[in-house]
C-alpha cells in the first residue's frame, strides 16, 4: 500500500479505499480495547460475570470522557484539509499547533472534573451494591491515563487527514496489541483483576500517544507539528466544526448511561444486573460494527475537506458516492456476520448458557438496522466535512431524540429486554430524514463553491 496519497489528483474510488481499508481495520484492533479487557474480565474466576457488569456501567463513562478527543480532532481535521485545498500549509500548520494546546488544556480539565465525580457518576448510572467496587476500580485507573487517551485519539486523526493512513493505522495497532499483551499478565499472572485490566489500557493509551507525536513531528510530514503561537479565533473555530461529531458521541454515550439505568430499574434486583451483563456483552458486539464504520467515514474527511475546499465538485460527489457503499457493504457483511457467527462471539466473555442465549438474541435485535445507521454516518461525517456542522448536529440529535423516547417507553410498556428494540427503531426513522435533507442540500452548495472559487482572483 502507498505511504502518501495525493487527496487532490488520484482517482477517487481507489483514494478512498487506501484511506478507508486502513481506518476500519485500525479501528477494528481499537475495538479490541474494550472487547479484551472485558473478555479476560468475564472469566475471573468467581467474580466474572459481576465484575463484568461492573466494567459495563464504566464503558458509556470512558466513552464519555474520550469524546472530548473528536471535540478537537473533529472540529481541526476538516479545517486543517481544507486548508491544504487551499494551498495554505501555514495557515494549516496554525490549526494543528492550536489542536495541540485544545487537547492538552481538555485533558487536565477533564482529568481532575471525572476524578471527583466518580462515585457519583457511577451510582447515578447503573452500579449496584455488588457491581460499584468493580467499576470504581476500573474508572479511577482509567481517569489517571485521561491525557494519553485523549491525545491518542486526538492526534492520529491529523496524521490521517494529511493522507498518512498506515501511520494513522500503526497508533491504533501499536496500543491494542500492547493491551492484548498486557491484559493476561496483569489480570491473571500479577493477579490484579480489573486493575490489571484498567492498567493495561492506561499503558497501551501512552504507547500510541507518544508514537503520534513522534509521527507529527517528522519533517516528511507535509504539516509537521509545531508549537507555534495560540490564535483563539483558530481555536473557536475547531471547537464550532467538531461540535457535531463531539455532540454525536457524547451523547451516544449519555444514552448508554440511560439505558443501564433503565435496565437496573425496570429490571430489578438480580436481574438488573443481569442485563447489565448481556448489554456490557451486546455494547462489546456493537462497537465491532460502529467503530470501523466511523474509521471509515471520519478517515475519508480529508478528500471530502481537502476537494471541497479546492472547489471541485466532481471530485466531493464521487468521493461521497464512495464512501457510502464501502459503508453499505461493510454494513451488509456485518449483519451477516452477526446472524452466523455472533454466538461464538458471545462465548468469549461467558460459559452461562442463559447468558448466552439472551445476549444473541439481543444483539440480532440491536444490529438488525445497521444498513440504515450506516447511511447515517455517512450523512453526519460527511455534512461535518463540507463544514455543514448544523445540518450534522440536527441529524445526529434526531436520531439521539428518537432513540432516548425509545428506551424511556418500551420498558415501560413491555418489559425492561424491550429497551433493546430502541437501537433498530432510531436508526431506520433517522436514516430516511437524514437522506432527504442531505440531497438537498448538498447540490446546492456545491454549486455556490464552485462559484466562489472560480471567481477568486
């Protein structure tokens, strides 16, 4: 695979692929993040399955936390590519210098706001009596490896955006085979249980954080990272672009949180926890299909930005056209996926025959609208790269909307199991609003692009 791609000048659907193969796949070992710490979790002898929904209840937490991460990355990518469209490298080089110190101040803030609010966050969210010591465990660890979380994330997106996806690939990779290394040790060999686990992460984070700001600060780079000046008005802006994709998954995030507490709630004791368990299992099969699908769509910003930016139009719609049937194939295979192999999937984490057999059958549920969330992504991803951040955020908090009257009213109306029938119902009534405003839209502004550029002197 090529080392450097001209966002500019190679054909489309080929650009696209070398910058999409690279992403899914980094973000499917991202995945595994979470998937091997809760799997090596789920088989603590004796307390397996508790300290797994323990772990659980902390999942919408970190996700919480690292979103803060595509505030920044999210908001400078696109401006930064676009920037490069325009043949503006210093005005590209004050974007990145700015994201840096954005990241940095977030960390510190966030690092110290989570910290005190622990114990809090996780009885507000779903811990029980039997779960809380788990999580806590989990939580404060992971809370004190908050900067190399958000500035691996953070970083690595401006790697891919200046099309240098198979460093992008190498951060991601670098951190989870270290955690995957390290995960047996700690838990099983040091005998650390979730510690180990949590510190597994912290360590993996670090690695991949400091090889992106090695990468970034290579001269090869065609915008290395330099310290530079603090220019608040960069700094507004970044933070007005990634309003969108933060909001996005924030809010993913605060919905998870929503849907544990109403799953302890309506589930009661006993089987509260139960369910708690199927989800930390269900959420751990969802991100196999959510994260590489954003890899892919976050990572072909850059030649919707980078074009847009140089008023070619053609070049933005087949560029579009691209990256949602790679997501719609990639979707198709995935649904596959889940219906042949997901009960083999589900006995990694538990040996509990009904374990088992009602995580299956809730992730068939949750997944059974992924080919319309797939047309979402590329309508929320792609608006933010056209620098249509209203239009993003509309479409993400429709769907949000949706899914959180969902989950209020099923379990309500049926039985607490019901709120997993929220996931499918969202992303199909989404996907249709979605798709009408974003093709009208998208021609028109098009047009307006390419006359602007045309009449620049």
């Amino acid at each position: 695979m090529r080392r450097r791609n001209d966002l500019g000048r190679d054909p489309v659907p080929a650009l696209i692929l070398r910058l999409a193969i690279p992403t899914m796949l980094a973000q499917f070992i991202n995945v595994l993040y979470s998937i091997v710490d809760r799997m090596f979790i789920g088989h603590i002898a004796g307390i397996g399955d508790l300290a797994l929904a323990g772990v659980g209840v902390c999942g919408p937490i970190v996700t919480l936390l690292s979103s803060f991460a595509f505030l920044v990355c999210q908001g400078g990518a696109p401006l930064m590519s676009m920037k490069m469209g325009e043949g503006d490298p210093e005005g590209a080089s004050g974007i990145l210098s700015n994201c840096l110190r954005l990241l940095l101040i977030l960390a510190l803030g966030l690092s110290v706001l989570f910290f005190l609010l622990r114990r809090q966050l996780l009885w507000w969210f779903g811990a029980s009596t039997d779960t809380f010591p788990y999580a806590l465990t989990y939580l404060t660890i992971y809370i004190a490896g908050t900067a190399f979380a958000l500035m691996a994330t953070g970083l690595n997106s401006f790697l891919i955006c200046q099309g240098r996806s198979g460093l992008g690939m190498g951060t991601v990779v670098l951190g989870a085979l270290l955690n995957i290394g390290l995960d047996p040790l700690f838990i099983f060999t040091l005998d650390l249980g979730v510690a180990g686990a949590a510190w597994a992460t912290l360590l993996s984070q670090a690695a991949s954080c400091f090889f992106a700001l090695a990468c970034l600060r290579r001269r090869s780079m065609p915008v290395p990272l330099r310290w530079g000046r603090l220019d608040w008005e960069i700094c507004r802006k970044v933070l007005a672009f990634g309003s969108a994709p933060f909001l996005t998954i924030a809010s993913d995030s605060v919905l998870l949180i929503i849907l544990n507490t109403v799953l302890q709630r309506f589930g009661g004791p006993g089987e509260g926890d139960t369910l708690l368990t199927c989800t930390a299992i269900v959420q751990s099969y969802m991100l196999l299909i959510t994260m590489p699908m954003g890899g892919i769509t976050l990572g072909c910003q850059s030649v919707v930005s980078f074009n847009y930016g140089a008023g070619n139009a053609l070049r933005v719609k087949k560029a579009l056209q691209s990256i949602l049937t790679v997501c719609v194939v990639f979707a198709a295979v995935m649904l596959a996926v889940t219906h042949l192999f997901s009960p083999a999937f589900v006995r990694l984490f538990t040996q509990n025959a009904s374990l088992t057999d009602r995580s299956v059958s809730y992730i068939k549920i949750y997944t059974a609208a992924v080919i319309p969330l797939a047309v979402q992504y590329v309508i929320v991803d792609q608006s933010t790269a056209l620098g249509q951040v209203r239009l993003a955020l509309f479409c993400s908090m429709f769907r949000k909307s949706l899914f959180l009257a969902a989950t209020l009213v099923l379990p309500a109306l049926f039985t607490a199991a019901a709120a997993f029938w929220a996931e499918p119902l969202c992303d199909g009534i989404a996907a249709c609003l979605s798709s009408v405003l974003f093709l009208r839209l998208i021609p028109r502004l098009l047009l307006e692009r390419v006359q602007k550029v045309d009449n620049l002197p």
